[in-house]
C-alpha cells in the first residue's frame, strides 16, 4: 500500500512541472507526455533488482537531474513560451543574481516543493527491489531519448558545436536535406574601422527601446485603444513596416548587439567557454565589432544610455561601455543619479527587475535636456522594461483599465512614448534631435499572446522621428541586423554595411537580397560566417574599456 501511494505520489510530482508547461505556458503535449514515459520507466528500473548503495545512489542523482531540468524547461516555458533555447542557455551565468528573480519565488518554490516530494517518494516507491530484468533498462533508455528536455539541450548542444567547429560534423548537420551545401551566401564586407565612417548630419539621437513593443501592437485592433497616442506619433514618422527578427536575437541583450552591431548574439556558455566566459561576466559581447555606438562615439558624440534594469545582468554594462557608450546608468546608477538630482523624481518607482518606466523616462529627459544644453552631438538610449514577460510590470502611476497588467503596462509605454516624444517636440531643441522608437525583441508568453498573429507574420517596431523627415512607410523588407545601418544613413552616413545589415532606406536588407532571411540559422553557422563572428568575439584589438 505505501508502495503504490508513492509510486502516484512521484509520478505526479514529476510531472505537474510538465503538465503546467503544456496546460498553461504554451508547451507541446510531448513534453508532460515524455515526462511520464521516463518516471514509470525509471520506477520500473528501480524496483527491477537488488542494488548496491552506489547503485542507489546513482538513481537518485539520476533522478533529481530529471526533475530539475522538467522543472528548468517549465521555466522556460514560463519565460518565454517555447523550450530549451539560446535565450535560455545565455542566462547560466553568475550575473544571473542582477535579473528580476522575485517574480519566480513562486514558480521556483513549486519546484523545490516538488523535488523533494518526489525524491521522498521514490525512496518509498522503490524500497523492495526485485529481481535484475533488462527490459527496464531498453525501456528507461528509450524513455530517455525521447524525453523534450534531452532533445532540447541536445538540439543547443549540436548548434553550438557547429558554431564552435564550423567545419565539422554537427555543422554538415544543419545542412538543408539534398542541399550540397550549406548556405553559399558570401559574407558581408561589413565596417571594420568605426572611424571609416563620417556622419554628415550631426544631428542629436534619440532611441527608445521598448521591452517586446513590436509592431504588432500598433497595428493590431485588439491594442488599438491601448497604443493610440503612439501609433499617431509614427503616423508623422518614417516608418519602416518590415523589419522581421533575427537569429539568435529574442532576448534583450541579443536585440541590443543586433541592433546596434548588425550581428546575431551567438555565446555559448557550454561549448564556447573559452571564448565566452560566461560565468565572469567580464568580457562583453562582440568586442571587435564596429557597432552604432562606436560610430556615434568616433564622430564626437556623447553617448549614453539610461535603462531601468541592472545592466550587470546578461552583460549588458560591459557590452555597452565596450562600444562607444561613455555614461550606461541602470538601476544603481539611476539611484545615485536621483540621490544628486531629485528633483528628478521626489519618488521614483523601484519594481522587481528595476525602476520602472515612469522613472526611467524621467532620467532620460532630464538627461536630454542636460545634454542638449550642452551644444555637444549626443546619443541618448534608453530601454524601458515595465512590459516585460511573462505577466507586465506597470509603474505605480499607471492608470489601471481593468486587471490585466500586461495590458495597462502597454498601454502606459505607449502613452510614456508619445509623451516624451511630445516634450522633445514642444521644446527647443527639437529641431536638431532625430527620435527612433524601436522594439528589442518580439513579444514572449504573455496573456496576450492568443491577440496577436502568429509568429512568422509578426513585425519590430522601427519607425524614425524627425522636422526634416516626411511621414511615411517604407515597406522595404529588413531584418533587425539592418537597424544599426538605417540609422547611420539617417544620420547623413551613407550607404555602409554594419554586420549583417545596410540601410533599408535603399533597398531591402542584406539578408533578404542574400535571399537567406529564412536560412539565418543556416546562414549564421555556416564556416564563413561563423568564423567571422569568433573572429570578432576574440581577445579585443583595442586594450581598455571605455
């Protein structure tokens, strides 16, 4: 009897982490489906024969790692609403403690709870082996291979082979089926001297990022009434209405180096190690890349960035400080900013991952003001956070139009957006300030992910705001990787290639007139290009951090 109550005991603390990806975070039925495949075949191997206490042992790691990685992929889900992903595998990392884990107390106490009911059941489910049988190791092994959180890792693990070895096994692997080759698309002659180029209109830069703001959003009649005043400011902007993401560039440290440096984000944390060292946090993405940030600062600007979030976390602060940025304040720096100035904000807004928009924006105006009193060129950038996944974080003075929060966090972006916009506008330095407003990513789980489209036909946010500039929608198709180099011809810079992106004010993106925008994957792991990227991801030419 006590048995078989801890036999359903395991089973189902083994796999409610599963059954709550798949009933609630957008998981596949295979997930919970192969969870249970493996715990009944592991329980049946268990009590198969006798066993040594090494052998015990073994079982019981074998078993806590099965239930901290359904419990991991769960989180995932939870995050993000697909599985093991690049996004995911970025994140081990030490500075890991910097992200907003208050949010996932809950979740992550369900899975401790969990763990250990389970590991206490199947002490007692499995006390009184029988005797020795080899079918329940052919069943535990098939079990095994079929189970999602092996496939996943094991679908990372063979992408980051193929990028750390472009000329090996795992990278023939990724070829196309009856395809000799994997992509034949040569490699861009991007930029390789931030002083190459030369900024004919030194006009003063805006870029507001907004946490997963994409474009649909804007466009979409379910947000109508929440994005209105922003969807009115783009109306009167440049609006680039095909920018579709890019590989390895879902998460915002990954939409930042794309969108500032043309290049996909592509660190591996288990695999390239050596390269990447991930769990110092000490050396920052890219560094001999020419990204927007070394151009702006090679021109003479004053560049800056303001953003609400630690940027200790996913290293962001040393991404951003190794191109071109001279001031990158987060949530310690903004707190000592006010501490000088608190005028700024008599009571600034302080949320799970960070100061939340209403305090961010209000740093980055008192920070344009400042600068353009100044008579420098600037680049002020600023990142918002308050509609982060999975669930929104509306600032304090949010008005609240009914009791979704992802909902009245987007619709307080939007209106934060247009009214800072607005405040340029109205001001005396319009006339030499160039406004970008632009999505870091596409939107992950959230509770109104069943609103938008699917996937594929879903946009970034890109639109320009300027006196000189005509309102207008260019439709030219572009990646994300195109960003970087639309603004620099924005900025009167011509026509240059930064990464995997040129302007979209002259055509369509690189990668669409390479006719791989639905090959990046391909693309980017292939010899040539992944080679390139280790090539810029090496020890830095240029000593020193700015």
């Amino acid at each position: 009897m006590v048995e078989t109550l801890a036999f359903a005991v395991f089973l189902i603390c083994a796999c409610f982490g599963p059954l709550l990806a798949w009933g609630y975070f957008g998981a596949p039925a295979t997930f919970p489906a192969s969870s249970l495949a493996l715990a009944v075949a592991v329980l049946w191997l268990a009590g198969a024969g006798a066993r040594s206490r090494w052998k015990s042992g073994l079982l019981f790691v074998f078993v806590t790692i099965m239930l901290v990685l359904n419990s991991a992929l769960t989180e995932s889900y939870y995050l993000s609403g697909t599985g093991f992903a690049e996004s995911f595998f970025y994140h081990l990392r030490v500075d890991l403690a910097f992200a907003g884990l208050a949010e996932h107390f809950g979740l992550i106490a369900l899975a401790l709870l969990l763990l250990a009911g389970a590991l206490v059941a199947f002490g007692f489910a499995t006390r009184r082996p029988g005797r020795p049988a080899v079918l329940p190791m052919i069943a535990t092994a098939a079990a095994l291979c079929l189970w999602s959180p092996l496939l996943g890792i094991g679908a990372y693990l063979g992408d980051a082979v193929a990028y750390a070895r472009p000329g090996g096994i795992a990278a023939w692997a990724l070829e196309p089926f009856g395809h000799p080759a994997l992509v034949q698309a040569p490699s861009p002659e991007s930029v390789r001297s931030a002083g190459a180029v030369r900024l004919g209109r030194p006009m003063n830069l805006v870029l507001l990022y907004g946490e997963s703001l994409e474009q649909s959003y804007l466009d979409n009649p379910g947000f109508s009434a929440l994005t209105a005043n922003l969807r009115a400011v783009r109306d009167r902007s440049l609006h680039f209405s095909d920018v579709s993401p890019g590989f390895s560039s879902d998460w915002t440290i990954a939409g930042l180096v794309a969108t500032q440096c043309g290049y996909p984000l592509i660190d591996d944390p288990l695999v390239n190690a050596v390269l990447s060292r991930p769990l110092t946090g000490a050396r920052p993405a890219l560094p001999n890349a020419v990204c927007l940030g070394d151009v702006l600062a090679a021109n003479g600007y004053h560049v800056v960035y303001v953003g609400g979030a630690d940027t200790r976390f996913a290293g962001k602060r040393d991404f951003l400080r190794r191109h071109g940025f001279h001031e990158v304040l987060g949530t310690p720096e903004i707190a000592a900013y006010l501490g000088r100035h608190p005028e700024v904000d008599p009571d600034p807004a302080l949320g799970p991952w960070g100061y939340h928009d209403q305090t961010t924006l209000k740093v980055a105006m008192h920070r344009f003001q400042r600068l353009s009193a100044d008579g420098r060129p600037f680049a002020l950038i600023a990142l918002t956070l308050d509609t982060h996944h999975p669930n929104g974080l509306p600032s304090p003075d949010c008005r609240v139009d009914g009791e979704d929060s992802m909902r009245n966090a987007i619709r307080c972006t939007a209106e934060g957006f247009a009214a800072f916009i607005a405040a340029i506008r109205a001001g005396p330095y319009s006339a030499g300030t160039l406004i970008g407003v632009l999505s870091d990513h596409l939107a992950h789980r959230t509770s109104q992910t069943p609103r938008l489209p699917p996937r594929g036909e879903r946009r970034l946010t890109f639109f320009v705001n300027a006196p000189h500039l005509a309102a207008g929608r260019i439709t030219n198709s572009g990646t994300v990787f195109d960003v970087a180099a639309t603004i620099v011809d924005l900025l009167d810079g011509g026509a240059h290639v930064l990464g995997a992106g040129q302007s979209l004010l002259r055509g369509p993106g690189l990668l669409h007139q390479f006719g791989v925008n639905t090959r990046q994957k391909q693309y980017f792991l292939s010899p040539a290009m992944s080679t390139r990227l280790r090539e810029l991801d090496r020890d830095p030419m240029r000593q020193g951090v700015r």
